[in-house]
C-alpha cells in the first residue's frame, strides 16, 4: 500500500494538481508585488521627420496592483484550492490504498482457489478416467460418461477464469506500485484483520467529500470576487523611468528645449467600473460554476451517506452469506469423509434392499463438491472483506486504519 501511495499514477496527478494549486495562489498574491520590465526602443534606421516616439535606448517600468477588493478574494479562494488539492491528494492516496487491499486480498484469495482448481482437475480427470472403463464394461450408460467429461471441462474454464483474474490482478499491482509484474507473492499472514464496521458508528471526515466542500468554497469566492469588482475601484501603483537618445533622429528640431536624457515619474491610477459588461457577464458565470459546485457537494454528501447505508445492509447480508458458505463447506467436508470411509469399509448392509456399495464415481464427485464449495466459502469471505474494506472508506476511518497497520511489524 505504501508503494501504491508514492508510485500510482492517480496519486502523482494528485500531486500535480497540488502544485498547480499552489502556483495559482502565488499568481494571485503576486500581483501586489512589484513587477520590474526594461525594454528598449532605440530605431534601426534614421528616422525622418516627426514620429511621436520618444527615442529611448532603454527604459524601465515598475508596476503593481495596490487594492483591489475583488483580487482578494480570488487569494483566499486560491488558498481554499489549495487546500482543497491537498485533501484530494489524501483521498488519492486513500483510494489508492483501498485498490491495492482489494486486489492483493483478491489475489490471495485467487491463489488459494487455483489450487482447489487444480485438485479438482485431477479429480474430475480420475472420474473420467474411472467412467470410461465402466461405460466400456457396460456398466454405466454413455451419458455418465459425457457428463464426467462435461464436469471436467467445466473445471478447466474455471481454473482458465481463475489464471485470468490472477494475471490481471497482478498486472493491477505492478501498475499501483511500480514493481515489475510477477515479483509479487501474496502472504496470507501478512493481510490484517479488518475491522467490523457499521454504518450506525458516527462518520469521521470524508477526503472525497471534504475536497468537494473546498471546491464549492473556492468556486464561490471567485464568484463573490468577480461580483465585487463590478461596483468596487481597483488601484495600481506604477514607475517609468525613460534614457532618451538624439542618435539616429532629428526629434530636438520638433521641440522648444533639447529633450533631455533621464526621465522619471511615478503614479497610482484608479479605475472605477461605470459599465462594463464584459465583467458583469464574467460575474454571471462564475455564480452559475459556484451554484455548480454547491450542488455537486451536496449530491456526493448524499451519495456517501446512500453508499453507507447500502453497504451496511450488503455487510449483514454478506456476513450470513459467508456463515452460510462456511457450513456448506463443513457439510461436503463430512459426506467426503462419509464416502471415504464407505469405499474403505464398505455400506456394512448384506440384507435385500439395502443400499448399494458406493463407486469410485462418487468418490471423486465428492472430493470435487467439498473443493466447490471451500471455493464458495473463500468467496463469501472474500466479499465480506471487500464490503468491510469500503464501508470503512466511506465512514472517513481509512486513514487511522492506514496509521494502525504502519505501526505494525512487518510480517516476513
């Protein structure tokens, strides 16, 4: 999970975000320090009569904007994107955290039914193989013989399913941590106890959610910042210092007294917006992407508290499924071993009408019905972690769950 939290790819666009974010706030606190410009406007050829440019060989401007009410407002809804990026980078890492449990639990899981599969194959091959000579003896009929070759296909395109999802799952961990595919092996041990949840525990603060409520505040003084600066003035506060030159025009000849070298002035310009439409539309639409961006806060907080209750009606559904699995796989467990001790010891019954000696048929069905049905119960339990993995996201516990595990020793 630590790989996944450095390494993912959703977790460095998190990070971009960040720094854009960041970058935006300077940009907007930037403006009120001064700004250095020198430039030059000294012509490439003589000049001819009167152009009304002052000749200079270079000049230097010093500018900046000294109040402006609705700037201010677009700092504090950059330091709220900021802060939102930052909880979107938690929540990156959150989720990333969740995808790599899943599918390394998933992947355990997998490995553990490949080799029930590949028991069950050799299983399924024996009872052919046992089939085809009592259908040749004449014994069974042809149909219990296709019926043991249907069985035998069918396990292999579980067992093809089940290297699938695996090869998958590994390519899906290779991509959240960076490590090349198949370097990692699943520990059984190493997977900790996941904690019961209920939905009916009082939720602690969602990232996903706390990233949107940001955004909405961040949307929303852009939007009160562009409103005021309809009505408020803005001052900007400027220096301008000019070197003039004679060389390559004739500019004293158009003037009482020569026109001198060094020149200097300084000012506060303010502007007062009368009418400006353009502002006024720009105010519009930053209140629509502000009422935007409340709504969407409010719909993911419904959603959330939607997904909670769901899951936690789906974790008490999951926690009888998997009681249920367990108890199938307890009872094929018991008539394996009941048929086991039939075939070694036989029914025990001579009389008329008693029941018939168990074959090796059923044996073999039965080994492959108590590997179906640990499959089963590796799946219900599997479910069950998975519900339990995301209800604990959903209810803002993912993080001290995260703490929790790296304050664990490592499990060699």
């Amino acid at each position: 999970m630590e790989l996944a939290q450095k390494r993912s790819d959703a977790v460095r666009l998190a990070q971009a975000d960040l720094r854009k974010a960041e970058a935006h706030l300077s940009e907007s606190k930037d403006v009120f320090i001064p700004s250095l410009y020198f430039g030059s406007g000294l012509p490439a050829f003589p000049e001819v009569g009167f152009t009304g440019n002052l000749p200079t060989i270079w000049d230097a401007k010093v500018q900046s904007l000294a109040f402006s009410m609705g700037q201010f407002r677009y700092i504090q809804a950059a330091r709220a994107g900021v802060q939102a990026a930052q909880v979107s980078l938690k929540d990156a890492q959150e989720q990333v955290a969740l995808d790599a449990s899943n599918a390394y639990i998933e992947l355990d899981t997998i490995d553990e039914k490949l080799d029930a599969a590949h028991q069950q194959e050799q299983d399924a091959a024996r009872m052919v193989e046992i089939e085809q000579k009592r259908t040749e003896a004449g014994v069974d009929p042809l149909n219990l013989l296709l019926q043991a070759q249907l069985t035998a296909a069918q396990l292999k395109l579980n067992r093809l399913h089940l290297e699938t999802r695996a090869a998958t799952l590994t390519r899906q961990l290779s991509q959240l941590t960076g490590l090349p595919e198949g370097s990692i092996l699943t520990n059984h041990a190493s997977i900790p106890e996941i904690p019961a949840v209920s939905g009916d525990e009082s939720p602690r603060t969602n990232m996903a959610l706390s990233a949107s409520q940001l955004q909405a505040r961040s949307s929303y003084l852009i939007a009160k910042g562009d409103q005021e600066r309809t009505w408020t003035p803005e001052l900007g506060f400027g220096v301008l210092y000019n070197r003039n030159t004679t060389l390559l025009n004739s500019i004293n000849n158009f003037y009482n007294m020569p026109l001198p070298a060094n020149n200097f002035s300084s000012g506060i310009s303010i502007n007062l917006p009368i009418f400006d439409p353009n502002l006024r539309a720009r105010a519009r639409a930053s209140a629509a992407d502000a009422l935007r961006d409340r709504v969407e806060a409010e719909q993911a907080q419904h959603q959330n508290d939607l997904q909670i209750a769901t899951l936690t009606a789906n974790l008490r559904e999951l926690d009888a499924l998997a009681e249920i699995a367990s108890l199938k796989q307890q009872i094929a467990s018991e008539n394996l071993k009941s048929v086991l001790t039939q075939m070694e010891l036989g029914n025990g019954a001579a009389a008329p009408g008693a029941a018939a000696q168990v074959s090796p048929v059923a044996e073999e069905q039965a080994r492959i019905d108590e590997r179906q049905k640990f499959e089963d119960a590796l799946d219900a339990s599997l479910q069950l972690e998975q519900a339990r993995l995301n209800l604990l996201r959903a209810l803002g516990h993912m993080q001290d769950w995260l703490n929790e595990l790296r304050a664990r020793p490592v499990v060699p």
